[in-house]
DNA sequence: TTCAGCCTGTCG
DNA sequence: CGACAGGCTGAA
C-alpha cells in the first residue's frame, strides 16, 4: 500500500484540487464498510456545506480538514483515493466505498482488500488520535532519530515497520532503505554505531524525497490522486528482487522473513 | 514476539 | 491448490 510517499503525493494532488472546495455531500456505497468505523450516512452532515481548508498528513494517516471535524483515512494495502474517476462501466465498482460530492469534483475511496480505514472526529481531538504514532519521518531532527533507534533491543527492520517510533515507513521503503544504507535488516537498533544511524538518517531523507518527486511506487495496485501510478518501483533496488544479483556485489539478493513480512536484503553487502 | 485475522486478488 | 501481496490489531 501507501507508505509515506504515496500518501504525501495524494494530498499533494487533493491539496492542489480540493482547498477551498465545498463539500456538497457525502455517499457510501458500502455500508457494512462503513459500519465497522460506526459510521453512516447521517454522520456526514457535520462536514457537508463546509469548505476543505486544508489537507495534513502524518505517517500514512491522512486528514481532510473541515471546520471543527477532521475526515482521516489510512489507505491500508490497496486503499485509494482518487479525484473524479471515469465511471468503469461494469466491473470493478464493488470494491468502492465513499465518494465525497465537492462543488469542484468527486472523491471516491476505493479499496479491493478493505484494510483501509475512516475516521470523523474533532479536529481538536486530531493531535491525541494520532498520538500513538511516532514522528512522520520526514519531520524527525537527527537527534531524536539516534535516541529512538539507539534505544531498541529489537530489529532495525521492525523498528521502521512499527510506526510508533517513526511513523510512514513500511515494507518497501525500510527494505530499499536498509540496503541503502547498508545495514543487515536483523541488526539490533542499539547495536548501531552513531555513524550507521547518521547514514541511515540521511539515506532514509533522500530516498523518500527521491520517492515522492518520482510520485511513489506503484507495484500492483497504488495509483495516485489522479488514478495514475507512480514511477519509483522502477528505481528499486532490492524490494520484490530475492534471488537477483545485488547491484552492487551481484551476490543473489535473500528474502527471509521477519515481523511477518517478506524481507529481501543482501547478505553480503548489508552488515 | 509470534500468530491469526481482517479481505480480495494474482501467480505458479 | 498454496504462497504471497505497499498494513495493523489483538490475543496467546
């Protein structure tokens, strides 16, 4: 799914579509969706009428800002967004969910896996809500970064994966950043040396950014606000590659498996 | 820290 | 048919 330069592309295109427009009306189209998030259509007065100021992200949560509410997605694997999609005309309309009528265009959420989520709330209870998540790591100091990672007994590669550290990193991006930076996904955060975290710190900024001005990776499923994909995947280096050569050794690339998640690293060039 | 579970789909 | 897929939770 959507990891952070993903969601950072989509409120770039809805901030540049959407600020200021107001949002007419709000319809589900898959309640039973809807009602796990105990929301139906009558909850949605609160935002209809009012203008989107604004758009926020942090980690992979993004908040449409309404007046006194928030409207917060988190996009799960295969969640999008996408801003007035062509009418398909017969099949893949089941996986929609909620389309937002704005006097400027319509926003459909669609997600095939449905491991997405919604949230209304009060924007003033916004800051609390994504209290359990750590630092959007594009807005963590070096300083806060070493303490954090200096002080976990676990995995590098869990420590990205959690998000209550650092918050927007997921499968793809801590693989391709681990391998830039060189360090071995098994490796114990505070087993780093101020140097490797400095790197990681580093590397971890530029592949992001590099990310989202190439508008994030499409594999199989993630388009952007406009419905197009991106073009990052094109510039991996490990993700999705277990058994090719390692760009730089051309030691065949591992896949192993850790927190759950499929891991490709090199065994020779990450230490 | 591991695991099933939430869903749906693709690929071999 | 089984394995796997950009995520995350709650329970054992």
């Amino acid at each position: 799914m959507p990891e952070l330069p993903e969601v950072e592309t989509i409120k770039r295109d809805l901030e540049k579509e959407l600020t200021g427009a107001v949002l007419k009306r709000v319809i589900i189209h898959n309640e039973k969706f809807l009602k796990r998030y105990h929301l139906s259509e009558g909850d949605f007065k609160v935002i209809e009428g009012k203008p989107l100021e604004n758009l926020h992200r942090k980690g992979k949560f993004l908040s449409l800002l309404f007046d006194s509410k928030a409207l917060v997605f988190h996009l799960g694997l295969t969640g999008a967004l996408i801003l007035n999609p062509a009418v398909s005309q017969s099949s893949h309309q089941h996986h929609d969910l909620l389309t937002l009528l704005f006097d400027k265009g319509r926003l459909l959420f669609k997600d095939l896996r449905k491991f997405g989520k919604v949230f209304l709330l009060s924007r003033k209870d916004l800051p609390e809500f994504l209290g359990h998540i750590g630092t959007d790591a594009l807005e963590i100091s070096p300083e806060d970064f070493k303490r954090l990672i200096s002080h976990h007994r676990g995995r590098i590669k869990e420590f990205f994966l959690s998000q209550k550290h650092i918050a927007g990193l997921g499968n793809i991006y801590t693989d391709e950043l681990l391998f830039r930076a060189r360090i071995s996904p098994f490796r114990r955060g505070l087993d780093l040396s101020e140097e490797e975290i400095l790197k990681l710190y580093q590397e971890m900024r530029t592949l992001l950014t590099e990310a989202i001005a190439s508008r994030g990776s499409s594999i199989r499923d993630y388009v952007d606000g406009e419905g197009k994909r991106g073009h990052f995947q094109v510039r991996h280096l490990v993700y999705g590659k277990a058994g090719s050569p390692c760009p730089i050794c051309q030691t065949p690339l591992k896949r192993t498996i850790i927190a759950q998640r499929g891991t490709t690293y090199c065994p020779n060039c990450q230490k």
